[in-house]
C-alpha cells in the first residue's frame, strides 16, 4: 500500500500520521477520528474500530518501514505483531529498547512518551487508549502511564495477552469496540501488563549507545556548519537520532563538554582564525553568531583574558 509506508513504528510508539480506512463505531468523527489520527496511517481494507465514547480505538494492518522521532502522545498504545517475525527499536530518556519483534510480541508505548523509533514493516493489531477516560469494569482506580513503565521497557512475550488481543478486534469486527467481552478483555491487557515487574537490572534494553563514529562525526559537522546561526541541542539530538536528554549525556561523554560548551569553543577557535585573518571584530562576531559585538567582545574576553582586538595585536606582535 502507497500510504501506509513509514507508520509502523509511529503506530506503535504513539506518533500522529494521519490517515483513512474503513471505520465502525466513532472512528469516523469526534474522539474516534482523533484517535485514529493517533494510532498512525492506515490503508484501504485495514479494520478499524473505535468505541462510542471515543476512549479506545483498534485497527489492524500492515504497515511499512520507520526511521524517526515521534512526538509524545496523549494516548497509550499497545501493539502485537500478528504477522511476520521484524525489528522494533525505541529510544527515550536514557534507555534504548532495540530487540527482534517476534510474533506474539507486545510493544507498549505509555502516554508523553517521545523519543526514536524504528521498526521494519510489520502486519499489528495496534490498540489505542485513553486512559484518563478507561473505566474499570469493576471500579479499580484509573491507571496512569507510570503504571505500564515496565512493560514499556520490554516487547512483552505473554499468549494470554495475545489472545484477548486478537479475540477483541475479531469481536469487535462484529459488535464494535463496546459490550462487557471488549471491556473485561481491555481490563485484563492492561492489569497484566500493569503487574509486570521492572526488567532485571533495569530497563532490557539498557543504556543508550555511545555517541561515536559516524554518528558523532555528524553532529559536529553540523556543529561546525552552524557557527554563524548557531544550533539547539534538539536539533543535534535528532541528527544524532537521540532524544535530547540522552544525546546531552552521550555527547559529553564523547566530547568531556556539554553540547552548548563545545559550541562556544568552536565559536571562539573560529573567531581567533578570522581575527588572525584581519577580519574587523564586527564581522568576527557575526560570522561566529555573535549579533551585538560587544556580547562577543565580552565573552572573547572571559575566555583569553582581552579584548579581541589586543589580543590580535599581541599575536601579530
């Protein structure tokens, strides 16, 4: 399918895609096309349904190849690989999940979670909800994204849980996604995936890689290329295709500076050059992205101990 290239791992780790496809129940208005909007794209032919309220929506199709970061989502999501063995990879915060998506295998993305994804294509049944709008069949209290932080932390191999999964989207091709089977079926997913313990040793994943190679070689080719106009931390973090709270530790690891003390130094190693070159101090201080030069006057003399025109004048002798 043409349009569904792309999605699957936004699908899973909760990212906005758009899309069209059959819908039942509300999936074509309101609460339910937003959350069809959320779960990612889907083709002609994929099964989609939504519950009335618009509080959970399932669909189920094949969706293609992702590489790329995906904003956090109001919505939690889980999703099963029902068709081929594939490749699923989630970087956020300082944890990197990147393991074999077996069949069976559950990827659960909690609501405000943002990061790096990737999968391979992969036939899901992805599931959206709500939580802040679920309801227990038995009036349990609601269940916030920190309770599902364990089971975000692995691809979860559990056939009970497979099973209901598939059973409420064959049931609810028929009666919606609505009626006590769906709502006790939804209840036992997610107390299941709520009484999970935390990975041994922490998230299964681990740490995130070191920043290296060519990875690192171009965050500071981007670095050196934006000297003039500078460049934020986010815009490193996805060149590097690292959440910005991971690539600030990665690259400080990998430089022993933080990303905004190594830009300054490059700014000002390129300043010393354009000094040295003749260049007057006001266009030293644009060309290092230095719009007022007396901020650039100042900040040169902190770091050498002189203003940038002595300074020049001691080097020439």
């Amino acid at each position: 399918m043409n349009d569904e290239r792309g999605a699957g791992a936004k699908a899973a780790a909760g990212g906005d895609a758009g899309g069209g496809g059959r819908c039942e129940g509300a999936a074509g208005s309101g609460d339910g096309a937003a959350l069809a909007r959320a779960l990612g794209r889907y083709g002609a032919g994929t099964r989609l349904v939504a519950a009335p309220d618009g509080a959970v929506l399932m669909v189920e199709s094949r969706f293609g190849a992702f590489d790329g970061f995906v904003d956090a989502s109001g919505l939690t999501k889980l999703a099963l690989n029902v068709g081929r063995p594939a490749r699923y990879a989630h970087c956020d915060g300082d944890t990197r999940l990147c393991l074999p998506w077996a069949v069976g295998a559950l990827a659960v993305n909690p609501a405000g979670q943002s990061g790096w994804a990737t999968t391979s294509p992969v036939t899901m049944i992805g599931l959206a909800v709500d939580l802040a709008r679920f309801r227990w069949p038995d009036d349990r209290p609601a269940l916030g994204p920190d309770d599902l932080a364990a089971a975000a932390a692995r691809l979860t191999q559990d056939p009970a849980v497979a099973s209901v999964i598939t059973a409420m989207m064959r049931t609810a091709d028929d009666h919606g996604a609505s009626g006590a089977f769906f709502d006790h079926g939804l209840a036992l997913v997610l107390g299941r995936l709520a009484a999970l313990d935390p990975p041994s040793g922490g998230c299964a994943c681990g740490r995130v890689g070191r920043l290296r190679g060519q990875r690192l070689a171009r965050v500071l080719d981007l670095i050196e290329a934006r000297l003039g106009d500078g460049v934020a931390v986010a815009e490193m973090a996805a060149m590097a295709r690292m959440d910005a709270s991971a690539f600030t530790k990665a690259f400080a690891q990998a430089t022993g500076r933080t990303p905004f003390a190594y830009l300054t130094d490059r700014r000002m190693a390129r300043a010393q050059d354009l000094l040295l070159a003749g260049e007057p101090v006001t266009a030293t201080a644009a060309a290092v992205g230095y719009a007022n030069p007396a901020k650039f006057a100042a900040a040169f003399r902190r770091r050498y101990g002189c203003p940038p025109s002595h300074w020049r004048h001691a080097r020439r002798g």
